[in-house]
C-alpha cells in the first residue's frame, strides 16, 4: 500500500475537524501496512503533507492518535450495526443479516478493522485515554449482544449463557474474517458460499431448532 508524501494545501482558519480525520485516515492505512508500533508522527504528518508540529496541534501524542485510530474503526462497526433495523423481529434470517454486517465491515474496510481486531495494542500511556479503545470495542461488543438477547428473549436460542453464547458467535466470525483478510492467497473456495456456509453453522450453533421455532 502506498501512502502519498506530497504536502496537502494548507486548510484555511475553521476546516481543522477535516484536517484532523486525514490524519486519522493516514495513520490507519500506515498502521494497516506496518503495525500501529512501527509508524511515527514524522512518517503520518509527511503522507498528510503537514509539519509534525502541526500534528502535535491535533494530536497531543503518537499513543493519543493511535487509540483515537482504534476507537473510530470501531465506531464504524456500531455505525453499521445501527443501521441495521429488523422490522420483523428477532428471526433466523436478522440473526444472519447481523452477521454478515460484521464481515462487511471487515471485507469492505480491511484497514480499519486490522486495526480495531488484528494489530498489537498500542503503548501504554496516561495521556492516551486508552480506555477509550475498551469502551469503543465494548459498545461494539454489546450491540450485538443485545441482538442475541432478543433471539433469546423469544426462545430461538440453544440453553447457555448469554455472554459466552455472544463471544462465541463473535469469536467465530472474526476467524472468518480475520483469515480471509490476512491469508488472500489461501486456496479457498468461492468467497460467497464459503460465507453463507459459515453462517449457516454458527447459525445452527446457536439457534434452537435452527431458529425455526421457539422453544417450549
């Protein structure tokens, strides 16, 4: 992946919110290609065409960026998750929508989510507000958990905790994803049958009946 060094124009008095997410988006493609630990203020101010001080006016520190990075990868995820409305209920079929809007968020944007899911954890630092990440990742988490709630709460669901049951399913899908991102090069089959069959399994994984029917 290249990333241009040419030096943007500079932004008149007011437009500093749009020179900050090119920062943003600079940083995610260099964390995507070279780790979130091997890229510098240096390296992202050259690709956004700024000074680094310049950077530091946005960003107080190189952690402070990197968790910020990390946080917006995963509101992206929530963002699309919201959009996701099932009018008709809790049903095998909104069970598999849910699921597949977490691996189009991965397949669509493999630099955001290498960054939220598959690079190292950045440094700790005080300064960095890395609980923002946790919280960002937790929200995440939690909006799908409520969905498998409702699958539960309408008796679709196989007898088991609800947080194990919702790790699991999320555990699963991020090894799909994960794999197909990482390992392009894999002999795998059709992409698209590869992904109904998988979520076709954790669909009969976690759903009672196959999610035909409630329990009794």
């Amino acid at each position: 992946m290249l990333v241009s060094a040419v030096r943007s124009p500079r932004k008149p008095r007011g437009h500093g919110g749009e020179r900050r997410q090119e920062i943003l988006d600079a940083a995610l493609a260099l964390y995507a290609e070279r780790g979130v630990q091997g890229v510098s203020t240096r390296e992202i101010a050259a690709a956004v065409g700024i000074s680094q001080p310049a950077l530091y006016g946005h960003f107080r520190s190189l952690n402070a960026l990197q968790v910020e990075v990390c946080a917006q990868a995963f509101v992206d995820l929530r963002r699309r998750q919201a959009a996701q409305v099932d009018a008709e209920g809790p049903t095998r079929d909104s069970f598999l929508r849910a699921c597949r809007t977490y691996i189009d968020f991965g397949l669509e944007q493999p630099d955001a989510y290498r960054v939220a899911f598959m690079l190292e954890k950045p440094a700790a630092d005080p300064d960095a507000h890395e609980d923002k990440v946790l919280a960002a990742g937790l929200e995440a988490f939690g909006d799908f958990r409520r969905r498998i709630q409702r699958l539960a709460a309408a008796g679709l669901t196989r007898p088991g905790d609800l947080t194990l049951l919702t790790q699991s399913i999320w555990a699963g899908l991020h090894g799909l994803v994960s794999l197909l991102i990482a390992r392009p090069d894999f002999p795998w089959v059709e992409r698209e049958t590869l992904i109904a069959r998988h979520l076709e399994m954790l669909a009969d994984g976690l759903l009672s009946d196959g999610g035909l029917s409630p329990r009794r």
